[in-house]
C-alpha cells in the first residue's frame, strides 16, 4: 500500500516564469526612479544623461512587460507593440529632454526636476499601461507615488535629521547621570542599624 501512496505523488507545481519574470521588471523600474530621485538633487551635472538613459530602460521594460503579458487583450503583432512602444518612449524623451533644457534656461527649479522627470515617465507607463497591460497602470501609480513621497520627504528630512541630533546629543548628556544613579558605589549607601533586641 506504501508503493501505490508514493506513486500517487501529486505532480509538482509549474514555476511561472513569465510571472517572475515580470516582478523583477517592475521591482527593477522601481529601483531606478527611486535612485534617480535620491541622486538627482546631488549630482546635478549628471542628472539629465541619467535619465534619458531611464527612458531606453523603461522603454524596452514596458515592451517586455507588454509581451510577457498573459492577457491576451491585445491582438497586435510583436513588431506593432514595439513599434507602438518605440515612438511612444521617443516621445517621453523628447519630454525630458525639454524639461531639462528648461533647468538649464532656469525656468524651472533644478531640484524639482527628479520628481517631474518621474511624474513623466508614471505617465508614459499610464498611456503604455492602457494601451497594451494593465501592470504598467499600477507601476505607473507606484511611480507617482514615488515621486509625491520624494517631495515630502525632502521637506520633512531635515526635521526629523535636527530631531535625531538633538535626542543623540540628550542621550549623550544625560547617559553619565543615569549611570551614575544606577551604579551608585556602597561606600554612599548608609548602613542599615541593627534590628534592636
């Protein structure tokens, strides 16, 4: 009876690579606009190379998505995804590039230009997302979401880094006289008189 129960093993479960595969390109997108966020107020001469150089990566992460899709909801042939995909983020680069330009003209506030840039690529994968999968509509929220959470966080960092300092420094003032209380020597504790007969 042994050997029929270990015949009757229930096949193991089939890996979805496509589904993987797709939650690496979303966690990867993710990553590189929030590294685009952190660096873009720090490394200014090098800001608009880099993301240009997110609108190729988020392109082809857009068309991989698109055809790693297991919705059939479109019915185009790959070359017309990709050819829909190529103008759209050609377009999306000519964007950035004019916000940029408007950075240099000083039109527009270099510091500001991390969360526009992600405001415009959320968008692209909003319109890409509608178009072709439904993922790149919530990788396109998760982006704004991004970029509204960068703002604030800016606004709110250098409170929370004085708050830090000041408990820090407390902390430091304040350790030696808790020590001190704590480990109180026994030469300073009066002796206890003895109990009276």
């Amino acid at each position: 009876m042994t050997d029929l129960q270990a015949s009757y093993a229930p096949p193991p479960e089939k890996i979805n690579w496509r589904l993987i595969a797709r939650g690496v390109l979303v966690l990867g997108l993710l990553a590189l606009c929030g590294i685009g966020l952190a660096a873009t107020p720090f490394w200014k001469q090098n800001t608009l190379d880099y993301w240009l150089w997110m609108v190729p990566c988020f392109g082809v992460a857009g068309i991989l998505l698109c055809m790693l899709s297991e919705s059939r909801r479109h019915t185009l042939r790959p070359w017309a995804v990709v050819r829909h995909q190529a103008l759209h983020w050609l377009g999306t680069g000519a964007a950035i590039f004019l916000l940029f330009w408007l950075v240099r003209q000083k039109f527009f506030n270099a510091e500001a230009a991390g969360p526009a840039v992600t405001i415009l690529l959320a968008l692209s994968l909003f319109l890409a997302g509608i178009t072709f999968d439904w993922t790149l509509v919530v990788v396109a929220f998760l982006l704004g979401a991004m970029a509204v959470g960068a703002v604030y966080l800016e606004q709110v960092a250098l409170i929370v880094v004085g708050l830090l300092v000041i408990l820090v420094l407390a902390f430091l003032l304040i350790r030696p006289v808790i020590k001190n209380v704590r480990h109180r020597p026994a030469a300073d504790i009066p002796p206890t008189p003895p109990p009276a007969a």
